[in-house]
C-alpha cells in the first residue's frame, strides 16, 4: 500500500513536467486512489478572501465522486464560515501545520455546534465518512490545504495510523508547491476575485501598486481625470472588501496597497 522511493520520484518528475492544474490535479488524485482514498479536495483562499469572506465562496477542485454534491451544498448554506479546518489553518500562520483528523477533532470536543455541523453533514449525507486535511501553506498570501476523503467505514484511521500518513503528506507537499510554482494559485484561485474589474479600474490599480503614487500622479500617468483616478480608486476598495453598514468601503487606500501586493497583481499576465 505504501508508495515506493520510485513511485515518488516518478510522482516528482510527472508533476515537473504537467502543463496545466488539471494535469497537477489528476497525478494527485490517481496517486491517492492508489492508498485507498476515495476523494481529493484542494483550495488555496487569498487572505482578503479571509478577512472579508461575508462576501467570497472559497474556490474548490475536486475529484469525481461525492464531493461535488457535498460541495454546492457547502458553498449555498457558507459552511466555509463555521469551517473549523479553515479557522485553525488561518490560526497557524507562520507556525507549524499539523493535520487534522475531522472526527477526532469532533469525539475529543473540540469544536462548536455550528462547525461540526459542517463536518458531520459530510458524513451523514453525502456518505464521506472519514477525512483528514494536510494544511500547505498559512501564511500572510492565505491558506491551502489538500483533503483526503474515504468513504468505507474506519478503514481510513487504521491506514492512516499505520501505512500511509506519511504517504499523503508527501503527496500534498509535492502537489501544492508545483500548484504555487505554477502560478496556478493566482489564476484560478485569486483572479476571481478581482474578475468584476474594469480596464480603468485594473490600469489604477496597477499603477498604485507599482509606484504607490498619488492620485494626482496616476492620473497625469494615465492622462486621467483627477475625479476619475478617485473614484476608480473607490470602486476597487469596495469591490475588494464590499462596504460597513454606513455604506464606506471595508478597506482603506493602503489596505488595497497592501492586499493588492499580497496577491501579486502588478505581476499578473492578462
């Protein structure tokens, strides 16, 4: 059952040599079935989306099974706000990442109402019946995480314990650092948001990040109007961050620098 020094090493080279997140995540899942595991979940969530996420779905890819179901379930009911995987990944910024093992997390009474809800629904109605996530990465870009589903009762806690933990870790690791060198990261997962942007909104945008100069200054760059600058400026802090109660933008003029350099946009190829 476990994966062979050649299997990793052929899992490495075909991982260097796929062209497309697609061709990333079917290694990935092909390799898992290989341990026994039914399904693969992976999702990078930028740290706006985090920080701001009454308005963001987190992104997820999937392999063919149950998942899919369980997911349009997720995202329509906003399980990912009661997610107790993505609160103690975010809690571990710059710090160790553990595993977790969804139902030992639940029987050693670690979690609220709301967020074994999240998990248990998992299991209940969409037959996932045991999970562990690998957190890959936490930090001031965002979280990622790789989980693996079993659907065949307690058989995925025997292996887990004893056969292929290490097996899975490895998998996660390997895949996450070519979906991050790839820079697939960004465009699947960061992009959208940012996708309602118009030309004008982008060109400012860009601008501000690469120079972080005035409005005045953009606006004699792009041979703007002044108000235009602004207001375009305006428009990003609100379609990044969404706004208060009193109709303000969430997020100030250096808080969009500061977002806006977190995911590399004055770096992006459109």
């Amino acid at each position: 059952m476990r994966l062979s020094i050649a299997q990793r090493k052929n899992f490495l080279y075909d991982l260097d040599v796929a062209t497309s997140f697609d061709g990333l995540f079917s290694l990935l899942e092909v390799q898992s079935k290989s341990l026994g595991i039914d399904n693969v979940l992976y999702s990078f969530i930028p740290s706006l989306a985090l920080d701001f996420s009454q308005d963001y779905k987190p992104i997820f890819v999937a392999s063919d099974g149950n998942n899919y179901s369980y997911l349009r379930h997720y995202l329509d009911a906003r399980f990912d706000l009661n997610d107790y995987n993505i609160k103690r990944i975010k809690e571990k910024k710059n710090g160790r990442l553990t595993p977790i093992d969804w139902w030992s997390e639940i029987s050693r009474g670690a979690l609220f109402n709301d967020e074994i809800e999240v998990m248990a629904t998992a299991r209940a109605d969409y037959y996932m019946t045991n999970g562990i996530t690998f957190p890959t990465q936490s930090d001031t870009t965002g979280i990622a995480a790789v989980s693996f589903v079993c659907n065949e009762k307690d058989r995925l806690y025997i292996q887990l314990q004893t056969e292929i933990m290490d097996d899975l870790a490895f998998l996660a690791r390997a895949f996450h650092r070519h979906v991050v060198c790839g820079d697939y990261k960004n465009n699947i997962f960061t992009k959208p948001l940012i996708k309602k942007f118009g030309k004008v909104e982008m060109d400012v945008f860009r601008q501000l990040l690469l120079t972080g100069q005035s409005a005045n200054s953009i606006a004699d760059e792009l041979d703007l109007g002044i108000k235009s600058v602004e207001a375009a400026i305006h428009r990003l802090r609100v379609k990044l961050a969404g706004k208060t109660v009193e109709g303000l933008p969430k997020i100030s003029k250096d808080s969009l620098i500061h977002y806006g350099s977190l995911m590399g946009i004055s770096d992006w190829k459109w």
